[in-house]
C-alpha cells in the first residue's frame, strides 16, 4: 500500500494480542456500551441527509422533507403522476439515507469487535492518549474536591445557623437573668462574631466551588465531548483503512478497481476527518491545561487564605481575601425578593 494511504508520522497502528477470551476481558462493559452506541445513531427517516453523519455522526447537512413535500406534495392541483414521482423520490433517497447508515454501522461494529478480540489493528497517537487519559483521571479528581467541597459548604452554613440561634438565645438569657447578665452578653458577642466570620468564610468557599464546578462541568467536559467526536472518527477512519486494505489485497478486475476507487475515496475522507478532529482535540488539552492552572492557581490561594484567616480568627485579614478575590457578600435580606421584585 502507498505511503499517501497509511501516514505513520504522528500515529503508529498497534495490535491488539488478546487471545479472544471473552471470560477474560476487563472491557466487556465497555465494549457493551460501545456496541449500544453504534445501534441508537441510526438516521432519523422524517429527515434526509446529503451525507452520511454514520456512527456518531452530526446532522450535517439535514434537508428536512417536509420542505421537499411542500415544494411538490402541496401544489393546488397536483397531477397523480407527479405525486407518485415525488413520493418515489423521497422513499429512494431515505432508503440511501439508510443504506449508507447500515454500511457505516456494519464496518464500525465489525471493527470495534476485531480490535476487542485481539484480531484487528487500531492507530493510536500515544502522546495524545495519554493527555486524554490524564485529562479524564484530572476531571475524576477534581470531582472528589468538588464534592468534598460542597460538603465542607452544607457543613459551614449548618454551623453558621447554630450560632446565630446559640447568640440570639445567649442574649435573650442576658436580659432575663440579671445575675448572669454579664457571662451571657460577652458570650452572644462571641456567637455574633463567629456567626459573622462564618458568614464571610462561607462566602469565599462558595465562591470555590462555584469555579471548580465550572471548570469540572462546563470546560473540562466541552473537551471531552471533542473527545468523543475524535475517538468516533478514529473508528471510523480505522474501519474503512481496513476496508481498504482488504480490497487492495485482492484480485484486481473492473469490478474491484471500481470499488477500490469508492474506497479509496471514502477513506480519505474519513482520514481528513480524523486528523482535523486529532488537531482540534491538541488545541483544546493545550488550552484547557494553561486555563486550569491558572483558575486552580487562583482558588486555591483564596480557600488557603479564607480558611487560614478563619480558624485564627483575624476577621480583618478575612475580610480582606474577600476584597482582594472581588467576592461580594448579599446582605442578609438579599436572600429573598420582596414581592414588588417578583411581580
């Protein structure tokens, strides 16, 4: 096979060596999973395409046919011979809709299973697999941090409640109880400060999770879903460079030059999408890596100084983190509108 077909400068196609024990594979959810995909990315026959979208293809190139059965279906007085040819040609291009969809589907799946079993090959760009795989353990850990922070929140908010009853109830004991007026002022003077710290310290790990959950959900997973999209053309391209390979290998007539030619040029097809997908994904681990350190960068300096001025109890310096992160608290009735607002 040429050169021009196979490209092995920032790829290199690795063989799988299982011997094809399915009691034995790790990966039997996984390739489940895989396999459920390929069936529900079927085309939707109330549209038809120009080009197969195949297995997790987009809509590109959608025509909906109500447009085409206005144009010929809805005119005043249609001939019974036109009607029948519009509807003919609709039910023609829906069955290549579906033809093209099955053909991508069966070289998808019989790809995915050839290299499940050890009996197929698949190009692996192993410098951008690894970025990929410690993208995805990055977002699982920082899941953890999310979470633990959230709980650190609902704790926070818990203890800041407590101690505003705890003051209210002290200071309502001050002025009831005479002879211990004293102990139960200076101790809702305590409870009323530590609430008021709480309050400025919750506003600051609010302000953390706020950025770790946008950095985890929203630019962490936009990556991921260019992930996908590149991990679906990669199958892609493997199954048809196999597809090809086959053909090439066999007996040169009319009939399989023709069929090597529609390969060949099914396979440079799927093969520019497949490297332009590659770039895309390089361009966004490089990105999201320069965006993470410095979002962390930030945050991380903010919980450390919040928490730190905290449990000192330097309500001052406190503050100021707040005021040098730009954290704005609501006053306590911002919580609730009034009812002129919510009109």
């Amino acid at each position: 096979m040429s050169d021009g077909i196979l490209s092995k400068a920032a790829t290199m196609e690795i063989p799988i060596s299982t011997n094809g024990d399915a009691g034995s594979l790790p990966e039997d959810d996984g390739l489940e999973q895989d396999l459920q995909q390929v069936m529900v990315s079927g085309p939707d026959l109330n549209e038809t395409s120009i080009v197969s979208g195949g297995y997790g293809g987009t809509a590109e190139g959608i025509i909906p046919t109500g447009a085409i059965k206005g144009s010929g279906l809805h005119q005043p007085h249609p001939s019974p011979a036109g009607g029948e040819e519009v509807v003919r040609s609709i039910a023609v291009e829906k069955f290549d809709v579906v033809k093209k969809w099955g053909i991508n589907t069966y070289k998808c799946t019989k790809q995915l299973i050839l290299e499940r079993f050890g009996r197929g090959s698949r190009t692996v760009d192993l410098e951008l697999e690894t970025q990929i795989e410690l993208l995805r353990e990055t977002k699982r850990k920082y899941q953890c941090v999310l979470q633990l922070a959230r709980a650190l929140t609902t704790h926070l908010y818990s203890l800041v409640q407590t101690q505003h009853a705890l003051g209210d109830t002290f200071a309502d004991l001050s002025q009831k109880s005479p002879e211990l007026q004293e102990e139960f002022g200076y101790n809702a003077e305590t409870q009323k400060l530590l609430c008021k710290n709480g309050e400025t310290l919750l506003g600051a790990v609010n302000f953390f999770v706020f950025s770790i959950n946008t950095l985890v959900n929203k630019t962490m997973e936009d990556t991921l879903m260019t992930v996908k999209q590149y991990e679906t053309a990669r199958l892609e391209y493997d199954a048809y460079r196999t597809d090809l390979e086959e053909l090439s290998m066999g007996p040169r007539d009319a009939s399989t030059l023709c069929h090597l030619d529609a390969a060949q040029s099914q396979f440079q097809s799927h093969k520019d999408k497949y490297e332009k997908l590659r770039a895309d994904v390089a361009i966004k681990l490089k990105f999201l890596e320069e965006n993470k350190i410095k979002v962390m960068h930030k945050q991380l300096l903010l919980f450390h100084n919040a928490v730190s001025a905290y449990f000192a109890g330097n309500q001052q310096q406190l503050e100021q983190t707040l005021r040098q992160f730009n954290i704005k608290l609501k006053p306590p009735g911002a919580e609730k509108p009034s009812w002129l607002e919510e009109q």
